[in-house]
C-alpha cells in the first residue's frame, strides 16, 4: 500500500480488552476505543475531504466479516476494501473454486453494523455463529489488528494467546531489530566507526 492509500485508512494499535456480551449479542465499545476511532476517522475525514461535516462520522460504524480461528473482524468503513481485494483478486496459485467458496461465505456472512448512542454494537446471529458464540458466552475479548479489530470468546483468546508465544519468541528477535531487517550495505556509517576492510572481504 502506498504513502497516499495508508493516509486514507483508519489504524489502530495497541489495544486489547475484554468486554461484556449481553443476552441480545450487543457489547458496548469501551470510552478509550470510542475515542481512538473518532480520532482516526476525523483524520481520514479531513484528509479526504476537509469541507465534510464531522457529524459524518458521529455514529461509529463496521463492516463485521468472519475471520479465521473462530474471530469476526470489524472493518471501519474506509477500511472495508482491505477485507474484498484479495479475494477479488486472488494469487494465481491458489484454486480458483475454493476461492469463489470463500468468498461467497464471506459476503453471506458480511453484516454493516452501527452503534447505537452509547456505542454499542451487536454481533449478528450469523457470525455469532461462525466465532461459536452462544447464549452461554458472556465476554468477548476485542484486539487492535492495525487496520481492524479482531472479536472473539475471551476463553478462545487465552488459548491462542498461549499458542502464539512460542512462535512469537523464535521470530522476534528479527523482526523487532531495525537493524536486523536493514542490509548493512545500506545502513548509515557510525561516526567514529572504523568502515569495514573491503579488499580482505573480497570486494
């Protein structure tokens, strides 16, 4: 994604929580995640269009979509396009037939939903459905994945907490050093450092 389309996409980080379900499925989004939404909308709003008025944004809105390992994941309106363009346009190695399955299953599953005044959503009977959500379950725990959140079963989020520690812990050491993922002949010199002998390298 380009500088411009990053710009026009609403991101959130560094929020996780679990929240209460009521008997209708609706679960109210916690004050600091309301705010961090109006935030990030009213700065997609006026990069896009700085004459539209913030009322626009007054209700919070999603594109609730099934997700996988049992997670639905909520879209902000400018976001939605992320959840359709792979599979509209699909890698050309994968099989054209599963594609077109996975992708009606989306759609048929896909509900726009809007808070009420006091932020509230409800999680459609479909997609209670797919995330194994029934009546017995009385806390879903939401994740801040960059550009959507991910809901799922708190007892669920435990347990695929527990399971990606481990591979969190082989691969972090890369990925969390800047200097690991910059080639050094691109790194900027220390001043000070002793620049590498290139002759005995053999260049």
């Amino acid at each position: 994604m380009g500088n411009n389309r990053n710009r026009s996409l609403v991101r959130l980080f560094g929020y996780q929580d679990s929240v209460s379900l009521d008997e209708r499925g609706r679960f109210r989004l916690p004050d600091d995640l309301a705010s961090a939404l109006h935030r990030e909308l009213g700065r997609v709003q006026r990069a896009a269009d700085p004459q539209m008025a913030l009322a626009a944004y007054e209700r919070l809105s999603f594109y609730f979509v099934p997700g996988t390992q049992r997670r639905v994941f909520l879209y902000p309106i400018p976001n939605i396009d992320l959840a359709l363009e792979r599979f509209e346009n699909p890698p050309a190695d994968l099989d054209p037939e599963v594609i077109r399955r996975a992708r009606d299953y989306l759609y048929y599953r896909m509900r726009f939903v809007e808070a009420d005044k006091q932020n509230r959503l409800v999680v459609p009977e479909g997609l209670r459905e797919h995330a194994h959500i029934d009546e017995q379950v009385q806390q879903i725990t939401l994740v801040a994945q960059d550009y959507w959140l991910a809901l799922i079963r708190s007892d669920l989020a435990e347990v695929r907490v527990a399971e990606q520690v481990e591979a969190f812990e082989q691969v972090a050491a890369d990925l969390l050093d800047p200097a690991r993922r910059v080639p050094a002949a691109q790194r900027p010199s220390v001043p000070g450092q002793a620049e590498p002998d290139r002759t005995e390298a053999g260049q």
